[in-house]
C-alpha cells in the first residue's frame, strides 16, 4: 500500500509538471501566432483526446512525460513531408529566431516559476525546523559506520564544516557541504583540534537510504518515552536514567555501551523522576535492551518567516537545488561522483513520503520542477537545451543550420536520451534488487 500511495504522488507530480512544461511551449507558441497541433500528457497510446479550435488535447497511457506539437517545428515526430513544403506564416520555422527562442524556453521558465512558487509558499507556510549546531559542538556526535572510516570517532565535538562556522546539525552532510572541493570537517577531539577531509568518493554514499543513520547524528540526553507493551520494569514514562551501577551518564550513546556490558545480567540504574533520585534493579536482555522506547531531550529550533521573508528565501532554496545538481553533474563527469547515483521514475518513487503529506508532495513536486528545468536545459539535441544552442547560432551567426543537419541532430538526440533512459532503469532496477 506505500508503495501505490508514493507510485500515486509520481503520477500526479509528473503529470502536473508535463502539463506546465508543455503548457509553455503551447502558450509562448500560441501567443507568436504559431499552429499548435497536439498538446499530450503522457505518451501514446491515447487514453482519450478531443480536439478545440486547431489543436487536439490528449492523455496517454505511458505517464511517463508528455510533448506539443508545434507545425513547422523539427521535433521527436520527424514530420518530414512537412518540411518539404513551403514554410507558411503560421509554422515555427517562419517566425523570426528570438520568437522561436523564447517558445523553446517556455517550458524551463514554466517550470522554474512553478518551482520557486512551490518553495516560497512552504517557507512562508511551515517556516524551517532544525536541530541546532550547537549540539554537535558541545555535546559531540555519534559516529556511525561510515562515519568511522571517514575518520571520525563517538564524542567527537564538530566545531566547522569546511573551514567554516555552521549553524544546523544537517549542514554537517548536506549537498552544499559534500560538493565542495576538498571538503573537510574540523573537529575537537580529547582537546585537540584536528581536520578530517573527505575521502573522494564518498558523495556517492548520500545514495544509500540508510546514510544519516550509518554517519552521523548528535550525542543527545535522553528519557524513557513509554516502557514496550508486555514488558514489566520498574520505569515509567519521563524517567531520566542517570546512573548504571556507580558510571554517570549524560548521553543515550553513553548508556547503550554500559548496558552492553551487563547483557543477560541484571544491572542497578540510578534514575531521576520528578525531581527525585530512585535506585532500581532491571534484567538486561542478551541483546543489551531492558525494554523501553527513548525520548530524546534536543529541542529543534525554528524559523518563522513573513511573507516578503519568504520569497527570498524561498527562491533561494528553488535554486539551491539547481545548483547542487550542476556541481553534482560536473563531479560525475570529473570522476568524483559515480554513474550508479542517477536514477529514473522507480528511483524518483523513493522521494515521495510513503503515507500522503501534502506539504511533502509539494516539496518534491517543487524540487523536481527545479531539476527538469536544469535537465531540459542540457544541450542535448532533442531536448529544449539543443534546440537553444542552435537557436543561438542561428541569432550570432546569421544562419539557421540546415534542415537535414537539424533532423540528424534530432535523431542523434533521441538516441541518448533513450540510451540514458535505459541506463536509469538498469540503475533503478540494480538497486531494488540491492546489485
């Protein structure tokens, strides 16, 4: 059932975002005076279509994208007898270059608008929660496995990321920090300051679901949140343990490496309860749990913002994620960053919440807005980013190429965009089956 409710938020996003990418084109294309002659979400075959004025309007059954046909345009339908014939004053290709420059945009600047609008209304709405960089600089971390061989170690205290201050717990591995060149973390550690640099390669475990819990998170006191059901131990819910035996403790991380040495033992607790010291006895089970669920004491901060606060911010969340998946691109194409990392729609599935959350929804919705407009800005030949690069030769050099160089180009284009469509599967696939 998660997986048809996620399945379900990739249907409607995806639908949402090829209906205003090719609404763009449409409208840019409809306002020159140009004949569109389809306009489909979704590729054949059709599920229903109806036709008003000059164009026809359809769904298709593969929801995998969408396209408008635009008359005299050289596109993904190859309409070659077409082109044969005189150009007429209401095709493509006889309006002037910035004309055809600007439809050719319409859906990347749709898509950004939707995007930032998407990403404004959030901030202003919900504002931002955040743990605190404190925690991590006073309390220290717990180092999980990938932590550990990064180098860092548990009770390690992270005082700047990249040589600089920070002020939340995630700047510690978020995209921003990662993507640096030679990113590195400096940290205090038995009183000595050190720098741990990233080892090269290590983006790529940002892929792994599980990567915040096998990296790093905050030391953090905690309480007993409620005693599990069919368990009988003298703990109630609030109860701070301060004591195992006579070793003090302030930290969960602490209590778990103490308690493993009394595994299949009973173990005397010290624990503090409503302003009252209280000595109990519990049985350690042989997997070193007593049988309680934990309540962590770190109180997240938040940001508030109005609304002309939030369109800023906002915005500048929109392109922060354009920018970080630029650099990721670039890193890919340098070495740093593996091929494995790209996924297609079984990948995107994984984005949406498995239980419907609105604000969720709109978040990813948001992002991928963001990053279709970066990808379909790519000068590839059959993208819009191929058809701008010719576009803006035709505007410097005063001639358009020619109409066989442009359906070879096409062609060419839709060769890798097919070819990279099949490796995204075959990564999507590999890593359902953990390959």
């Amino acid at each position: 059932m998660e997986t048809i409710v996620q399945i379900a938020q990739l249907l409607l996003a995806l639908s949402l975002l090829v209906g205003i990418h090719e609404g763009g084109h449409m409208l840019a294309a409809k306002m020159f005076g140009m004949k569109v002659e389809k306009f489909f979400i979704g590729f054949p075959p059709t599920l229903f279509s109806f036709k008003k004025g000059e164009t026809q309007y359809g769904l298709g059954a593969i929801p995998l994208g969408g396209f408008v046909k635009i008359s005299g345009m050289i596109d993904e339908s190859m309409d070659k007898e077409q082109m044969k014939r005189p150009p007429e004053p209401w095709e493509f290709r006889s309006k002037p270059a910035w004309q055809r420059l600007i439809v050719m945009l319409g859906g990347v600047i749709v898509n950004v608008i939707a995007g930032v609008i998407a990403f404004i209304i959030l901030t202003y709405n919900l504002g931002e929660t955040y743990l605190p960089a404190k925690y991590v600089k006073e309390n220290g971390i717990v180092a999980g496995p990938l932590a550990e061989e990064v180098g860092f170690r548990t009770g390690d205290k992270i005082l700047k990321v990249n040589g600089q201050d920070f002020d939340r717990v995630s700047d510690i591995w978020s995209g921003e920090t990662l993507l640096n060149e030679n990113a590195y973390w400096t940290v205090e550690r038995n009183g000595e300051t050190i720098d741990i640099p990233m080892p090269k390669g290590f983006i790529n475990e940002l892929n792994d679901e599980d990567f915040q819990l096998n990296f790093i998170y905050p030391q953090y006191p905690f309480a007993v949140q409620s005693v599990a059901e069919g368990i009988d131990i003298p703990l109630k819910s609030g109860d701070k343990i301060v004591k195992v035996e006579e070793k003090e403790i302030s930290f969960y991380s602490e209590f778990q490496t103490i308690i493993q040495t009394y595994a299949g033992q009973e173990a005397n607790l010290l624990v503090e309860r409503n302003g009252q010291f209280v000595p109990i006895t519990v049985q350690v089970r042989e997997d070193s749990t007593i049988g309680f669920y934990v309540a962590s004491l770190l109180t997240p901060s938040s940001d508030k913002y109005s609304l002309a606060e939030a369109i800023p911010r906002g915005t500048e969340k929109a392109f922060s994620a354009v920018v970080l998946n630029a650099k990721a691109l670039g890193k890919m194409f340098g070495g740093d960053v593996s091929p494995r990392s790209l996924s297609g729609p079984i990948g995107i599935v994984n984005m949406f919440p498995k239980t419907w959350d609105w604000n969720q929804f709109w978040y990813t919705t948001g992002f991928i807005s963001m990053i279709l407009a970066f990808m379909n800005l790519l000068p590839i030949p059959a993208l819009d980013g191929g058809h701008v690069v010719f576009l803006l030769y035709e505007m410097i050099s005063g001639s358009a190429p020619s109409d066989a160089f442009l359906e070879g180009a096409q062609k060419v284009g839709m060769v890798i965009l097919l070819g990279l469509m099949v490796f995204v599967f075959g990564n999507d696939i590999m890593k359902l089956f953990g390959i």
